[in-house]
C-alpha cells in the first residue's frame, strides 16, 4: 500500500466550511439573478447549464485516470493538462453545434448560447486541475471554490444588478469567477504539474477512455430531461421553476464534501474505518439540511423571486431525491476505492468489464434509463392533456425521487455485504430526532414571526435569526445528547490546530 498523506478529516471539513460559504455567496448570487432576470431569462439560464454540463462527458477521459494515478504516486500532471487542452477543443466544436440547433430549435438568443461557449475550454482546464489536486491535496479543490465564489459575488453584482446586463452580465460573470479557480488550482497543483508528456499513457488513456465515458453519460443522459420538458412544453418558463428549485434543495450537496478526501484515502490504503467515520460525518451534516431544505422552502423561495413560491412542493421532493443522491455517491467513492484493477495496465476489457469501474454507472444507467423512459411517457400524455407549468415540475420531480429509491437501496445492500461496512443506525436515529425536534420549533417560528414582504431588504431580517436558532437548536442538542459528536467537535478544532500550528 502507499503512504498516503491526505487528511481526510482536515480536507473534509475544510471541503465543508468552503462548501457553507460558497452556499451563502451562491444564494446572493442567485437572488441577484433570479431577482433582475425574468422567467424565460432565468429558463435560458438553466438550459445553458445542462448543454454546458452535456460536454462534460469528455472531461473523465482524463480527470478519472489523472486522480488515480496521483492518488497512488504518479507523475502524471503535465500530461493530464497537455492531453486535456485536445479534448476541450473536440468539446468546443460539439458545444458549437448543439448551440445553434437548440437556437433555432426553441428561438433562443445564438449570441447568449455561444457566448456561454468559453465556459467549456475554461471547465475543461478547470476540471483537470481540479483532479490533479484532488489526488494530492483534497482541500485544494475547496479554496478553488473560495476564490470561485470571491469572484463571482462582486463582479455579479456589478454586471447584473448595478449595469444591468442581465444574461449576458450572469455568462460573464460565471467566465471570469470561473477563470480565477483555474488560476488557484494551478498554483495549489503545481508541484504534480511536473514530468514529461507521456504519449503512452495518453494512448492507454484513451483505449480505456469507453470507461469513463461510460460512467459519465449515464449523468449526460440524466440531464437530457431539461431539454425534453423544453421541447415538450416549448417554454423556458418550467425551467424556471425547476431552477429556483434545486437552488434551494442543492443545499444539501454540501454535506458530499465531508467526503471529499475519501476517494483518493482508500486508493492508495483501503481502510475502511475512513469510510465508516466518513459516513458517520456525512450523515451528520446531510440529515439536517435535508430538514432544512424542507423547512425552509417557501421563505427560500421567496429570497430568489416571489414568482417562484408555487414551487414549494417541487423543492420538498428534489431534497429528498439529494439526500438519496448524496448517499448513493458516498457508497460509489467505497466501490470505486476499493477497486484496483487498473493497477495493472496489461488487464484486459473482460478484467475491466468484472469490475466494480463498470458495474457502478451500469446501475446508474438502470436508474437513468428507467427515469427518462417514465419521463417520455409523461411527456406524451403531457400533449392531449392540459396541464399548468408548475404542476408539469411536480410531477417531473416526483418521477425523479421514486426512480432514486430502489437504486439507492440496491446500493446500500451491495456495499454492506461485499465490504462489510458498518452502517451508524444509533447516530443516524438521533440525528434524526433532533433534526425533527428542531423543524418542528422552526416552522412555527415561521408560520407565527415571518411575514412575506416583497422587498428582500425586509424580509431577510426576518428570516436570519430564525436560521440561526435552527442552527442553534441542531447543533446544541447533538453536542448534549451524542458523545461521538463532542469529539466530533474537539477533532474539528484539532485539525485545524495542527494546521495552524
């Protein structure tokens, strides 16, 4: 085994605290923009994220090879950069054309699509840089996201609410905040920037590149359903909805970041009590913003745009299908861990194929498969029957939350039996009945303290200090009724001691 010297509870945390920043920016970033750009703007906005993110399949062709190698002591990070800046040229040209057909497709503005076309060479740099220090130094990828967030809030709120660029100010905003975490990775990483150009790993790479391709276009395939409610609707105005709601439910991401380092810890040393301790420290953060997202849909909501509110049921159910997202991604970093294969590069497609690299996305295409094909026969009664938009988003939503059950379930049964890990039921029990205890006290805070003012100026005082007694309440109660959490606590302040000093 190799002596690894990533620090998973140190990354973690750090993961996570940047994570709570960059969530606290991103949300005034957001109200910024769903506040100054109308619905069908706001629409073209979500769609451009999903055309962007469908290129993203190219990425894994050299971020996945590039974490595994680092991970386990290879030289490999000029090599990662040279081979990447190739691929993002391929991805440019695909991007390209998807542009101009859903412009002329669904009457979008071609000058705002191709303008959105920078983000893929810059996503391509970024996403290698970022595989190259998660191999290494975990944390790394976080400050990334620091400087992301430092650069986004400023030049967002110049371009969009003070000059009022609307769309275009959002696209440049997100290039320049997107070019800054490039510059922060490239420092962090440089010292596994390094060693020659090897064309033989290139080459390796890319006769094994159907794998990770594999693995990414059951996510690419996940995404195409923005564009088929986009067709089937020939309206923005349910991506809207859709949009403003996973701004709140994605919240609970953050709580993947505890994770952070585990990947890389158990490629290069396969303990599990890492993997167990992390899920312990997941599910800590993860169950009470799952309440939160719930708890706080409709004031949420009503921070980013008024118009919006009529999406509360849609937020409830995307929580929940994050919550079993976040979970299922922790029990895929166990089974691609513990995995070593690749560690000889003479193994065969069959080896391959056996492996648990193929056997993880084969389950996500199940659940991909069954989602999309659910979602087409909704979209084919969509056409003789009259439905409203936002009713269109709940029931897109709820068909999105039963396909994640039995995957994630599936998932579970695999992990616990084949690697034996111990599954928290004592802490996942309590963290749940504080997390019950402390919504049940916030939402009749809400229900009797908040009112809904228009201006977010008089309504965010308001809603702050019930946040925080939330937070106090959560948190409090834990450290009195768990032990393992008051050293949760003392561990935290260690780390950060050792850091410091």
């Amino acid at each position: 085994m190799i002596l690894s010297n990533i620090r998973v509870t140190y990354s973690g945390f750090i993961a996570f605290g940047a994570s709570v920043f960059s969530s606290v920016t991103g949300l005034i970033f957001v109200i910024i923009v769903t506040r100054q750009l109308e619905p069908e703007d706001f629409g073209l906005w979500t769609l451009i994220g999903s055309l962007v993110a469908y290129i993203a399949i190219l990425h894994p062709i050299i971020g996945y090879w590039t974490t595994r190698e680092i991970a386990r002591g290879e030289k490999v990070g000029r090599t990662s950069i040279f081979s990447s800046g190739f691929l993002s040229g391929v991805g440019f040209l695909i991007y390209s054309g998807i542009a101009i057909y859903v412009s002329y497709s669904l009457e979008a503005d071609l000058l705002v699509l191709m303008l959105a076309s920078i983000l893929v060479p810059i996503s391509f740099l970024n996403n290698t840089l970022g595989s190259i220090c998660l191999g290494f130094k975990p944390q790394a990828v976080s400050y990334g996201t620091v400087a992301f967030e430092l650069g986004k809030l400023p030049v967002g709120f110049l371009l969009v609410y003070v000059m009022q660029l609307e769309i275009i100010g959002v696209l440049i905003t997100l290039i320049l905040a997107t070019f800054m975490r490039t510059i922060v990775l490239m420092v962090l990483g440089k010292t596994q920037i390094i060693g020659k150009i090897r064309f033989d790993l290139i080459r390796t790479w890319m006769r094994l590149s159907w794998l990770p391709v594999y693995q990414k276009a059951a996510y690419i395939i996940r995404r195409l359903d923005v564009l088929i409610i986009s067709f089937a609707t020939g309206s923005f105005i349910g991506l809207a909805f859709w949009g403003a709601s996973l701004a709140i439910s994605n919240m609970i991401i953050h709580s993947q970041l505890i994770f952070q380092g585990l990947y890389p810890k158990l490629l290069a040393t396969g303990k599990k009590e890492f993997a167990e301790e992390s899920l312990k420290r997941t599910l800590f953060f993860a169950i009470p913003l799952l309440g939160a997202s719930i708890i706080f849909a409709k004031p949420g909501l009503h921070i980013l745009n008024p118009l919006y509110v009529d999406a509360v049921p849609v937020v409830i159910l995307l929580s929940i299908t994050t919550f079993l997202s976040s979970i299922r991604e922790f029990f895929y970093k166990i089974l691609f861990g513990y995995e070593n294969v690749d560690i000889d590069k003479k193994a065969s497609f069959r080896d391959y194929i056996k492996s648990k690299l193929f056997f993880v996305p084969t389950l996500e295409y199940v659940f991909t498969g069954s989602y999309i094909a659910i979602l087409l026969v909704f979209m084919i009664l969509l056409e003789s029957n009259e439905f409203s938009e936002i009713l269109v988003v709940i029931i897109w939503s709820m068909i999105l939350l039963l396909t994640s059950i039995p995957v994630t379930i599936y998932c579970f049964i695999i992990v616990k039996k084949e690697y034996s890990i111990s599954i928290p039921i004592k802490e996942v029990t309590k963290y749940s009945l504080v997390t019950i205890f402390a919504s049940i006290i916030t939402f009749l805070l809400i229900e009797n303290t908040l009112t809904y003012h228009d201006s977010i100026f008089d309504f965010l005082p308001e809603l702050i200090p019930i946040m925080l007694i939330s937070g106090i309440i959560y948190f409090g109660l834990i450290y009195v009724v768990d032990k393992p959490t008051r050293k949760l606590y003392i561990n935290i302040l260690n780390e950060f001691k050792k850091k410091w000093h």
